[in-house]
C-alpha cells in the first residue's frame, strides 16, 4: 500500500510480503495478515516470512496473541524507526481463498477507518488475462512486461524510450512507487500526441497518484495496460526514416518528406490516401514478391504470405511514386485515381501488387479501376496480377486537353485478366515510346469458355508502340486495338481465340470486330496506323472454343470511317515470319482481313499460312497481298530477326507473287528455292555466301539445295552456324545459316 511494494507468489515453497519506506514516507503504517484457517492450519508456523527494515532482512516475529484463523507476519516501522504496535485486523472469512491483507494507514486507526486490499497469494500473471481489481497481485513480471511493452510503442511511434526512475525493477526488492505509474501515463501520452489521440479526456480511477498516499491498485495495472492496447496500431505502418509507426498509411504520409519509404504491415486497409510527396515509396508484406511474371523465364513467381490489403482509393499526386507488393480489392470507387488535372506524376511506378476485382456493382464504360488523371511519363506497371471481372476498363489512362501525356509507358510481365478492357487510353494525345510486352493475357475469368472476357488494350493513338513477347489466350473478340503511327507488334503468341458469339443482323460485318488483333485506320479520331512491323508471331485460334460457330480474323487492318479520306496504307504495314495455325472450323475465317486501301498491295511475304497451296493462301487473305515467298513449313524463333524483318515490300526479292482481289484470277506460281540476306535475294545459297559480310545472316527457304563449295571453307570469317527449324507437320524443314558475331 502506499508508496510501498507489494509483491507475492504461490504459499510453496516460500511466500513473502516486502516492505521498504521510502524515504518521504510520513510515517506510514503498513500491517499483513495471513488467513491460516483457509489453508486448513490456524498455528501456521511464519518462519520463512521475512521483513526487509530498509537497511536488512528480519524473520517475522512468531505469531501471537492474535485472533483466532489469523497470524501476525510482521512488525511495523515509523519514520523514526521504532516498532509500533499491531493493529488488529479481523481475519477474511475461512470460506473464502487465500488472501493477503494489507492495511495502511498514515498513523494509528480502528480497523473501521482502515483501507484494505485484497491480493491472491498467486496471481494472475499479465499474460493470463485481465488483471482482477481487488484479488490480482502486482508483480515485477508485470512492471516489467508494461515498461517494455510501453517503450516498444514509443520507438514505434519515433519517440526516445522513457529513462524510469528504476531501470531495474528487482524481484522482492524494489518498491512499486507512484512515480512508476505516472512515468508510465506519461509515456503512453506522449506515444497518443504523436498519432493526434487527446489522452487528457481518458477518465484514469485516480487522475492524480499522489506519493504516500495513493494505494496502487490492480485497477492502476489494467488501466495502463488497456491503454496500451488502444494505442498500438491496429495495423502497423513505419515511416521507416523516423520508425515511427502509424495507424493508417495516410498518417505516415502526412509526415514523409522526398525519398521516404513507408511499410504497411499484413492487414487491411480503409479509407483513401493522398499522395504528394515526390519519391515516396509504399512498401506492402510482399514487396518484391512477383504474383506473375508474365513470358518472363528469368524471374519466379513467389510465395506471397499474408497481404497488405487496400480497400480504400490512392489518389497519387506527386512525381515517381512507388507501390510495391500490396493488394488492392474491389470497392464502390476506384483503387487508384487522381483527379488532379495538369497534375504531374511523372515516374509513377506498381509492381507485385494484386487487383482482385470480382464483385458486381462497377463504375461503368467510361471509367476504370485504375483511373489516371493528369501527365504520367514513364508509367510502370509489372510483376502485377490484375483481375477484374467487370464491364468497365480494368485501367483507364485518361487524356484530356494538355493532360494525359502517357509517353514511355511499360506494361510488362504482368497476368492480365478481364472482362472487358484492360487498358483504355484516352487518345486525347499520342502515347509515344510505349511498351507492352512479356504479359500473359487471358479472358478465362473461371465462367466458362462461353463466357470469355475482351482484355482489350485500346490505344488509339500511339507513336513508336512496341507489342512483343506477350500470351494471348480464352481472349473474346479480340485482345488489341492499336492506332500506331511507327511501331512493332513482334514475338506474341494468340492461341484459342474465341469470335463475338452473336449472329450479325443484316447488313452488319459478318466478324462483328472479331480479331486477335486490330489496327486503327482513323475511326473515332484515332490514328490511322502505318510504318508498323508484325513479325514473329503465331497466332493459334479455334474458332469453336466458345462453340458460337462465328469466324475471326488474326490481323485485321480497319477501315476508314464517314466518309474520311485517312485510312490504312497497306504497303506500310509489314507482315513478315508469322505464324498462321489453326484457322478454325468456320470457312470464312481469316489470317490478314485487309479493310484498308484495297488499290495497294499488303506487304505479308515469308509468312507459314497452314498450307502451301496457293488458292488455299489466297482464301486466307483478303486481297490483294505480297505474299510470295512464303514459308513451307512454321518458322522456328531463329528465323525471326527484327533487322531484316523491317524490309520494304518487294525489295529484290527473287520471286514476288501478288495474290488478287476476289474477282481476280490466281495467276501461275512457280517455287523458287530462295537464299535471303538483308534486303536480297539469291537463287543460291552459294551466291549468297559470295556476297556475306561479317555479321550479317543468311535465310535460306525451305527445300533442296545444291552443296555449297569449298568457298564455305576458305574464309575463316564464313564458318557457319547452322540452325534447324521446330518443324511442322510437313516434311520441309527451313533453315538457317548464321555468321559468328
């Protein structure tokens, strides 16, 4: 009681009551009692029981004289050091438990005017639970446990710890004074100020604990320690420059500067955030943790633990900002937006984040779950799984006037998942310098092959696009519609293509827009397409996966629009080493649908069509088309050179074949085997040897070649590596003679 410590354990083997007056201690009276008749013996015997005087230990004097179930366990002390008499304390009924019973008193009094207390002789431990008012014991576990739970909270919240008046707190020996509790309050006020908490409203049981006179009680011990508890972030975020913790990531954004790192733990996370402090990085649970990778076979998916959960809406309004490893759930708003006009966010970069967006209830057509506002040069956005089963764009890139400046925006290595598109541009401005590439797209939202999404990426205006290295599958409709002005679509691969499954009213396209992928020629406004590579890719599709029996095209060049005079030039367009496997089942399926300037000829030579019998080729594209050479067999990835792949249309190429519109007639083709470097063509691979220079490669056509002579042989700088190709189903083999580099 008091100022005075009050300590115990179990009755075996040797319970004890300390007591050391403190120095200012007014003559305060302490008495201890021991309920002997609960433990079934009323002469217990006290030795054991020790006295602390303040300078040495003393055995208890031998009880005596006492009521009858009670024994005396110690004598007093006043401040001037003289024993004083017992006061006589009534014992605790023997139908209750065990007690200690301490009385204090600042001089002698009636047991009626005396305080009393009750301890149980082993206590609930701070780890068992709430502390009991009126039969909990305060031990120095306890103490020990709320100092150091209390200084955590203070280097969480960037504060120095507390120095206590005594560092140590030793068992049996140290006096649990009211300067411990208030030093406690304290550091738990402090830790609320940091967080904005208002400490002076909570209602203490003792607002003021006053020395030698407030009895420190268990309620003291669990009102520090609910204090605590609602301090400690419910989720944890560390503004990692300072360690300060925070409840919420808009708190720790509120004190970051440029450059700051900010850690969200495992949890979930409501209510929006503001972001606009340039160079701020927010870090999740799995940061760095790929969700996908894409086509990437240089980086594993990882095993994510629990997420950092993001329900509310990040509105970034600042230059390369970074998050990194969280997750991001459906709510009635956007995930990400910033609706900030000529705001620059230049820099803005998420990877390892997931988007699961699988509920009903979307914003619509014109909006998108990720919705950007402003000027975002150099956008980044990889390693993300992005799901969104939705009839609204999973992203939108807003452009607007002076706003919506995309240029170098890269889309890579990313599991692509949506029902209708993935990616909206604006097209109020030209995206240029772009990249999508090494993403793994598919419609399959897990509802069915007649229930496929678009993932569409419509970006109608674009300089210098690159589309390469992605996995299209299960995609409706199509996957792209690309107004590029100077570009590549190279490397990707489209298998198991499902067409619009709906029959055409009259007078509507047949296709209904079905294709794996689209050119703008100017409709709506948008680019009209030219000086764009497609080389290197397959395209696989199945026309029945969705069983709608409809047809659907692989590229697709698309027509002018009212009446406008821009359109599509073909020649322009340069299809070359492409893949065509698999057309369907429909018979008006097509590889090229050509809708541009049908008075030019597409330029679409060396490419495999399915076949080798030319009115077959010529049924497949919609005339007139380059098409000759043509592969004998599919193309193997060492055929696919981006250097020469940029060829002019009909550039000295040995045997150039034009395939007429419908009303034609398909002229005589005669085969020719074809060597093919650079820009020419030789009727020999010899003569092509003959004209090599260092590091350039040689393409030789599918078919019989005469030997080479020992020409191969007398230039060292000719030693051939020789490359086969993956093969067909057919017995022709193209192959490859590479110079060393």
């Amino acid at each position: 009681g008091g100022d005075n410590a009050i300590y115990g354990h179990s009755l075996i083997p040797e319970p004890a009551f300390v007591w050391d007056p403190p120095a200012n201690s007014d003559g305060a009276d302490v008495q201890v009692w021991l309920d002997g008749a609960e433990i079934g013996d009323t002469t217990i015997d006290p030795i054991g029981f020790r006295c602390f005087s303040g300078t040495a230990w003393t055995d208890f004097p031998a009880a005596g004289g006492m009521p009858s179930g009670t024994q005396r366990l110690a004598f007093l002390r006043d401040q001037g050091g003289e024993e004083t008499e017992v006061i006589v304390q009534r014992a605790i009924p023997a139908s209750e438990r065990q007690w200690w019973v301490v009385t204090t008193a600042r001089s002698r009094r009636s047991t009626s005017e005396s305080d009393h207390w009750r301890f149980l002789v082993k206590p609930v431990t701070w780890e068992d639970g709430r502390p009991v008012a009126g039969i909990t014991l305060v031990r120095k576990a306890q103490m020990d446990q709320l100092r150091d739970e209390t200084n955590a909270l203070q280097r969480l919240r960037g504060l120095s710890e507390t120095a206590f008046v005594d560092p140590t707190i030793a068992k049996n020996e140290t006096p649990i004074l009211a300067v411990h509790f208030q030093e406690l309050r304290d550091a738990i006020r402090q830790a609320a100020d940091v967080i904005g908490e208002d400490m002076a409203s909570w209602a203490w049981t003792d607002p003021v604990l006053t020395p030698n006179q407030t009895v420190i009680r268990a309620i003291h011990l669990q009102e520090l320690h609910d204090a605590l508890e609602g301090l400690y972030p419910a989720n944890e975020v560390t503004l990692v420059r300072t360690g300060a913790v925070y409840d919420t990531i808009q708190g720790a954004v509120a004190q970051a500067i440029s450059g700051d790192t900010i850690v969200a733990a495992a949890g979930t996370y409501a209510g929006d955030v503001t972001i606009e402090v340039a160079g701020l990085t927010i870090n999740g649970a799995n940061v760095g943790v790929h969700p996908a990778v894409g086509t990437n076979r240089d980086e594993p998916v990882g095993a994510r633990g629990d997420e950092t959960v993001i329900t509310g809406t990040i509105h970034p309004l600042a230059k390369n900002i970074t998050l990194d490893g969280l997750k991001f759930v459906h709510n009635t708003d956007q995930n990400i937006t910033a609706h900030a006009g000529a705001t620059d966010v230049d820099g803005f970069t998420i990877q390892n984040c997931i988007f699961d967006w699988t509920l009903s209830g979307w914003p619509g057509y014109t909006t998108g779950h990720l919705e950007l506002y402003g000027n975002y040069t150099n956008f980044m956005f990889q390693f993300n799984r992005l799901v969104v089963d939705s009839d609204s764009a999973a992203m939108f890139l807003r452009s607007d006037g002076d706003n919506g400046d995309y240029d170098g925006l890269t889309c890579q290595y990313n599991y692509i998942s949506s029902y209708y598109e993935a990616i909206l541009w604006g097209a109020g401005r030209s995206l240029d310098d772009g990249a999508i590439k090494g993403n793994e797209i598919s419609g399959d939202l897990g509802l069915g092959l007649t229930d496929l999404g678009a993932c569409t990426f419509n970006i109608g205006h674009a300089g210098n696009l690159e589309f390469s290295d992605n996995e299209i599958h299960h995609v409706w409709h199509t996957v792209g519609q690309l107004g590029i002005d100077g570009g590549k679509i190279v490397n990707n691969t489209w298998r198991d293509m499902a067409p619009y499954d709906k029959d055409p009213d009259p007078g509507e396209d047949p296709y209904l827009g079905s294709a794996c992928i689209q050119l703008w020629g100017g409709q709506w406004a948008t680019t009209v397409s030219t000086d764009v590579e497609i080389t290197g890719n397959t395209f696989i599709y199945n026309t029945d996966v969705n069983d709608s029996g409809r047809p659907m095209a692989g590229i697709r060049l698309l027509p002018k629009k009212d009446g406008t005079t821009a359109t599509i030039d073909p020649t322009t367009i340069h299809i070359h080493w492409n893949d065509f496997i698999n057309l369907g089942s429909n018979p008006n399926s097509l590889a090229v649908r050509n809708e541009a300037d049908t008075n030019k000829a597409l330029d679409a030579t060396h490419n495999w069509w399915d076949t080798i019998i030319e009115d077959e080729i010529a049924h497949v594209i919609q005339a007139p088309a380059n098409i000759t050479p043509y592969l004998l067999s599919p193309r193997a990835s060492s055929f696919v050179d981006d250097s020469w792949a940029g060829t002019a249309a009909g550039t000295a190429l040995p045997v150039t074949q034009t395939i007429p519109d419908s009303a034609g007639t398909d002229p005589a083709h005669t085969e020719a085997r074809t060597a093919v470097m650079g820009t020419t063509g030789f009727d020999t691979l010899e003569a092509a040897l003959a004209n090599a220079l260092p590091g350039e490669t040689i393409y030789v056509a599918a078919g019989m070649h005469s030997p080479v002579s020992t020409v191969w042989t007398l230039d060292q700088s000719l030693t051939p590596r020789l490359v086969w190709s993956a093969g067909g189903s057919r017995s022709d083999r193209g192959r490859s003679a590479h110079r060393p580099r």
